[in-house]
C-alpha cells in the first residue's frame, strides 16, 4: 500500500480505530513503566557509576576497596566515640560508626544472593564475613562500650538527652550486654568464640536446608519419575510438592524430602547448643529470653500464653477443619482417607477451590503488574500524599537488566527515598519474596542533610511475553503489598538514627506495616481502584473479590494451627536444654499443638531455616497479625483510603522505625493499650463470616 492509500486509509477507518482504542487499558507512568519491557539503549562511552551508585563497586573487587574504606573510618570513629565528651555526640559517634560499616555489610549481604554474577557473589560474601568479624570485635571493645556507660552513667547527662538518643544509647548498650561486655577477659573471649562458631554454623545450616535429598530411580515408581528431577540412577527431591493433586507425589515428596540427614541434624543439635551457651554466658535464663527482650512479647512465657491461649480458642474450629478435609480425602480417595500432614496444604486448597471457585487464572488478567503497581501508587498517594515515580538507572547502577528503579516523592517534603525492584525470575536468583535495606536513613550532622533511604524488593515474577504483560495470581499480587509494606516503612520513617531506621525495630511489630498491606489489597474500595482487565478495560468484579475474600477463611483455624505448632517449637528449641532429640520435641508438639500424626523418619525441622533469622521470634508472624488486623478493623475498615488516618499510621507507626517501645506505637495508634487476649481475639474474629461487617456492626 502506498503512502498516499494509507493515509487515506486512515482518515477512511479514524472513527472504528479511534472506538477500539477507547477500549483499551491506558497506564498511568508508574503502571505503563512496569507493564512494558525495559528498553537499556547501551551507551559505550557511559561510565559505570557502579551497583547502587557507588563507584567503587563497578566490579567485584570495588568491594574490597569498600571495606576497606569503611574498616578505616570506622578507626576514626571509634578514636571519636571514645574521646569525645558524654553527650549527644557519643550516640552520634555511635551511629556513625554503624552507619558506616552497615552500608558496605548491607549492600553487601543483598549482592552476594542476589547478583547473577559469581565473582560478584563471592566478593560479597568475603565482606560479609569481613565486616561481620569487626562487628563482634566492636562488640566487645571495652573501651567503646565505657564512652557509652559513662553517658548512661551519668543522670544530669541523661536527663539532658532527648528520647530518640536516650533509646538508641540503650539499645547500643544492649548489643554490648548480649554480647558479653560485662564479663572478664577469659569469658569475653569465650563469647567472641562462641559468636564465631554461631556465624558458622548458621551459614552450614541455612545452605544446608535448602539441599534437595536423592534417592534411587528404583526406589519410587517408575510412572511418578516425571514430577521429580532426574539425576542419572538417582530421582532428586527438591521441595514437598504441597500442590500436586497426586497423594503419591505428595507422600513421596514429604518422606524423602524430609528424611534426617545426619550432618544437618548434627549442625542443628550444636547451634541451638551454642545459643544456649552463649545466652546463659551473657546472662539469660535461656537463648529466647535473650532473644526476646525489647520486643512486644518481652518473655517466652508472654509468647507461649499467647499461643496456648490461641490453640484453645481455636480447637473445636481447628477440628471442624480436619474433619471437612478428611471427608474430601475419602472423596477423593476413598481406599486411603487417613488425613496426613502433607495433605493439609493440598486439600484446603481444593476446598476453597471448590466452595469459591478461585481459580488463579481467572483473576490474573485483571492483576497486570502494572495495574497493581498503579494501585499501590494510587494508595500510597491517597494516604500519605506520596508518589512513585520510574526513573532510568544509570549504567552499571543495578545487577540485571530487568531491575526497575523507583523515586518515592512527597507532595511538600519532596524526596524520600529509592525502591529499586528486582521482581523477576532468574534462574540463580533465590525463590523467596524479601525486602532489603541497602541504606539507612538517617539526620547527617556532618552534612545537614537527610541521608536518604535505599531498599531492594525481591520477588520473583513471570516476565511479560510478547502478547501480554507480566499478570500476578492474587497470591502474587498479595505478596507484592505485603513487601511494599515493609518499603515504606523504609521510606516513611524519618528517624534521626540510622540504627533505628524503617524495619530496624522489634522483629514483631517489624511485619505489621506489611501484614496490614494485605487487608488493603483484599479490600474492593482499594481494588476497584486499578484491577482491569489489561486487554479490554474492564474492572474485576466485586463478586469476585468477595469469593476471594471468604475463601481465605476456609481451613483458616487449621492454617494458623500449623503456624502455632511452627511458633511454638522454635520457642521449645530455644528454651532450656531438653535433654532429648529435636525430632522427639517436634513429635510430641506436633501431637500437642498441631494434631495430625508424625511421620516416622522425618525431621521437618532440618528444612526449618526460619530458625536462623527468627531464632526464638517465629511467633511475630502470628502476633503481627493480630496487631495489623486491630489497626485494619479500628482505623482503616470503614474508608481505607481516609488520608486523616493515614496520616495518623504513619505518625505513629512508621515514622519511628524502632526509636520507640513498640508496645507505645500500637498504643498510640489504637489509643489503648492492647491485652495478649485482645491479640487471641482478633486473630480469632478474623475468620468468622462477613468479617469486615461482623466489626462495623459491634463498633455502631
């Protein structure tokens, strides 16, 4: 066709091209951004300003000149700390010197798992190690810790104080105590060596957990060998298959996956020693009463009442679960109906599946990634009057070409700081969904300037095909809140220390500004907002909100019982010394606190790495909830988009990161202070019918 036809063409077919475009779903930038695949115009003559913008790590080896960088200004500070008068210039020494080593060690703990390239990987890692052995020596640094106890020593000083600063002088005279300051030189060695080993043996187990078991090709039958991967003679197992509509896959994958490995159990034996030890070394009763102070729990004793309690509200609930799953067992496979643990994941699902119809394909074109990136936007926007703003990385600013980077602005404070998005899959990239602080934010004396908060969400996505974007379950996209949540706990926080910034704070109040992200992406005032579908325009239906909402409660009681059962073998681990196996403890608080029988020759708690990062801190899931779920329902459930409220959240909740008691920020967010049975009662309310409804009917 000439270029005269087709103009003419055009004119021609304006009005029927002009009507289809109006069907057509336009994107906001941020939307559009995250809908359409990057385009990275290489410039040869651009220079890297290195991952993160700091230029010395343009290559792997820019890691050791930024150790070494910080190792030498952490001498200077520490000469600082020490001669410095007590005051506010000590906490200030202090956090400097944290500040300092915490943005090699951070970035650093980011690259070396998530960087596609080996050598980036490995440099990473050595600085970890590196950073983390000047870490401990400064934990036991005598002269270090007398600057800070002079000040605390000193009431006329402390009086003086404001309480930002008293606290995180406490808090830095706490990471002195646990790490045994107070003790003589024989037993402060003691502790530095124990310290060490448990960096060890927690590195050993972490890997470990993660390994998949092997067992002969024989041994399993021939028509099943297709679910697992092959290994010459040898099937691998590398997961429990939880979704495999297959009892046999299941059972196999839950025997073998699980069977003990002597090593690993072995390792686990020896770090929970270790713990012990060194808890009862610094002195503490016990590695979780260590572990505990300063959160909101306080106690192991608080955390097991709250769990018994919730185990005895939930029992008859929790019943009524298991008895509806075994009728679908028998239903299903009417020769073997003995419910086992590893149905529970499969069976509830069909359940819901089944009652609700919740099939995850029949959401997702409505959850483009850049439709729920234009929600949350839209949100954040609604209640705090931020702003998500795309912005093109600089060359050799981010590891991966897919990596999105992300100016969050405030309509009078201006910027506040910078998500970059790592969300999806690589093949060498870790499965899991976190969030990671590359930078604190923190008051610069020296400068007079904020220093501005950078984090890492990771996720990992299907990436977008010539035909459509990249389209979320609503799992996914729940999941994709939830981490938002902890981002801008990063970005709302405006505290003047960087060793209390964002998502430093207790581990259980640290997951409620994500858990409460949750209620909002279940909500249709909030859905409606941007859930289209991302060929015609069409928004999703309530009724399918609605049916999505509800299924969530079916096999609820049995799903928080099993995290119950979780909670309360990390707390029995780190407790005292019980004189019997790991697996003899898991036995017996599986019967107790779970229900479904043991199977013999397992050992679930091998692949429990949890215990690593939430050692004793398990249950903080289960009380987060309860806190976000008060919040959702007192604050936010009659108009989750009221900016007044919004306000108030991040006044007092976010802004303080962990500057503040965070018993006091739930206190002046619900403005009462909340009981361990106001915590049971709300995790239990959750799942009765019509929540939402049930809540605003009991408040008018």
């Amino acid at each position: 066709m000439s270029a005269c036809k087709r103009l003419l063409y055009f004119v021609k077919h304006r009005s029927l091209w002009t009507h289809v475009r109006r069907n057509v779903t336009t994107w906001s930038p941020v939307g559009a951004a995250f809908n359409a695949k990057p385009v990275r115009r290489p410039d040869l003559f651009e220079k890297s300003v290195g991952l993160f913008g700091v230029p010395e790590l343009s290559c792997p080896a820019g890691f050791q000149a930024a150790t070494k960088a910080a190792l030498k200004n952490t001498e200077l500070l520490v000469q600082r700390a020490c001669s410095c008068p007590s005051g506010v210039e000590t906490v200030e020494s202090f956090d400097q010197l944290s500040d300092g080593l915490c943005k090699v060690a951070d970035l650093a703990d980011f690259v070396k798992v998530a960087h596609p390239d080996p050598a980036f990987r490995e440099a990473a890692e050595k600085t970890c190690i590196e950073i983390g052995t000047v870490v401990e020596k400064l934990n036991t640094n005598v002269e270090l810790c007398k600057s800070l106890k002079n000040l605390l020593g000193n009431p006329d000083i402390v009086a003086q104080l404001d309480p930002d600063t008293r606290r995180v002088a406490e808090l830095f005279m706490f990471d002195f105590e646990i790490s045994g300051i107070h003790l003589d030189d024989k037993l402060r060695k003691e502790a530095v060596a124990l310290h060490v080993n448990l960096l060890d043996l927690n590195n050993e187990f972490l890997v470990s957990s993660h390994m998949p078991n092997r067992i002969a090709r024989s041994a399993i039958p021939e028509h099943l060998h297709l679910h697992f991967a092959n290994e010459g003679s040898f099937i691998q197992v590398g997961g429990l298959h939880a979704d495999s509509p297959d009892d046999l896959v299941r059972e196999i994958a839950y025997r073998i996956y699980l069977y003990p490995n002597a090593d690993l159990m072995g390792c686990l034996e020896e770090l929970l020693k270790c713990r012990y030890k060194l808890a009862k070394l610094v002195g503490y009763e016990s590695y979780g009463h260590r572990a505990l102070k300063g959160t909101m729990a306080k106690t192991p004793e608080t955390v097991m009442s709250f769990l018994q309690l919730l185990t005895d509200k939930l029992s008859d609930r929790t019943a009524k679960d298991f008895k509806m799953m075994r009728d679908m067992k028998k239903k299903l496979n009417p020769r073997n109906s003995e419910l086992m643990p590893w149905d529970h994941p499969f069976l509830s699902g069909v359940l819901r599946a089944e009652r609700y119809n919740i099939e995850p394909s029949l959401y997702s074109p409505y959850l483009s990634l850049g439709a729920c990136m234009e929600g949350l936007n839209n949100l954040f926007s609604q209640l705090y009057g931020v702003s998500l703003m795309s912005e093109h990385p600089s060359a050799g600013e981010v590891w991966s070409e897919d990596v999105r980077k992300l100016a969050v602005v405030h309509e009078t404070e201006g910027l506040l700081g910078y998500i970059y998005c790592d969300f999806f899959h690589r093949s060498d990239k870790p499965h899991q969904d976190c969030h990671f602080t590359i930078r604190g934010g923190r008051w610069c004396q020296e400068t007079g300037q904020y220093q501005l908060p950078v984090v890492v969400l990771m996720l990992s996505l299907p990436h977008p095909t010539k035909s459509a974007p990249t389209l979320l379950t609503p799992g996914m996209m729940e999941n994709l809140f939830h981490e938002m949540g902890h981002a801008m706990h990063s970005m709302l926080g405006r505290t003047r220390y960087q060793h209390v910034t964002g998502t430093r704070c207790a581990t259980d109040f640290a997951e409620v500004p994500s858990i409460l992200m949750e209620y909002f992406a279940t909500d249709y005032r909030v859905i409606s907002q941007f859930a289209r579908h991302y060929e015609t325009g069409q928004p999703l239906p309530e009724s399918m909100v609605a049916r999505l909402c509800e299924s969530k409660k079916v096999c609820g009681a049995a799903d928080t019982q099993l995290q119950i059962f979780y909670a309360v073998l990390d707390q029995i681990y780190h407790s005292k010394p019980q004189n019997r196996s790991t697996t003899e403890i898991l036995k017996e608080m599986q019967q107790k606190f779970y229900g479904l029988p043991y199977t013999p020759n397992t050992a679930w708690q091998l692949r429990f790495s949890h215990l690593i990062g939430y050692g004793a801190k398990y249950y903080s899931y289960l009380m987060s909830r309860a806190v976000a779920s008060m919040v959702w329902r007192q604050c936010f459930v009659q108009d989750p988009l009221n900016r007044d409220m919004g306000e108030r959240y991040r006044r007092e909740m976010l802004a303080h990161g962990g500057a503040k008691e965070p018993m006091l920020m739930v206190e002046g967010m619900l403005q009462r202070r909340p009981t361990i049975e106001d915590f049971v009662d709300a995790l239990v309310s959750e799942l009765n019918p019509n929540f939402e409804t049930f809540i605003m009917d009991s408040e008018s």
